[in-house]
C-alpha cells in the first residue's frame, strides 16, 4: 500500500512540476510578444510624431502672422512624445479615440495635500465605465 501512495505522489509532484513549467513557458512568451508590440507601438508613435514634425515646420514668410504655429513644449509643460505615449493609454483603457489638448506638470512645492485630496474626490466622481456601444 505505501508503494502506490509513493508512486501517486510521486506523480502528483511530477504533474504539477510539468504544469509550473508550461505556465512559466506560457508567461514568458507572452511578456515577449507584449514587449515587442509594445516597442511597435512606441516605434509607430516615433514615427508619426516625426511626420507630424515635418508638416509643423513653417514655410518662409514674409509676414510673421501668417506662419503657421508650431508646437514646442514650454518648460512646464510634456513633450509632444509623452503626450502620445498618454494619448495611447488612455485610449486603450477607454477603448475609444482620445485627443489629449493638453497637459502639465505640477510643481512639488505648489501642491497641498488639501489640493491632492480634492483632486482625487473629483477624479474618482467620474463615470469611466467603458460602453462597448457601436
């Protein structure tokens, strides 16, 4: 009788080592397929905000009114890729387009902990269920 109980066991431990493997191979591979869409994402990104670089660049003019308005980030202000790179987020929490007018960091010092609190109260009164409406 401990012959068998020794052989199931044994199986029992063999199986779920044989299990802890495959998921741990199933986790690894997909990590590895969310880096490298990730990095297509990011590489897409890069490449429009490129594009969007060159057809901001002003035409030589004459009159300064007329030029066309490029965006450059203020010092307070996110750079044009992290505004992409949130853009991509939020939309792919919401599941829909988004336009990020835009945004800014806040500075440290400015930012009272009564502030904070309000900011979070306001922010979690918001409906952010997502409708799968179409």
């Amino acid at each position: 009788m401990s012959s068998a109980v020794i052989d199931l066991s044994m199986t029992f431990f063999l199986l779920a080592g044989l299990v802890a493997i495959a998921w741990a191979v199933v986790f690894i591979n997909t990590r590895r397929r969310m880096q490298a869409e990730i990095e297509q994402l990011r590489s897409m990104i890069y490449e429009h905000m490129g594009k969007e670089r060159d057809a901001a660049k002003p035409a030589p003019t004459s009159s300064v009114a007329s030029s066309p308005v490029t965006l450059q980030a203020a010092p307070e202000e996110l750079s044009q890729e992290t505004l992409a790179v949130i853009a991509a987020a939020v939309a792919a929490y919401l599941g829909k387009t988004v336009r990020v007018r835009g945004a800014r960091r806040l500075p440290q010092e400015e930012v009272s902990t009564w502030a904070q609190q309000g900011r979070v109260y306001i922010q979690a009164s918001h409906n952010l269920e997502i409708s799968h409406h179409a």
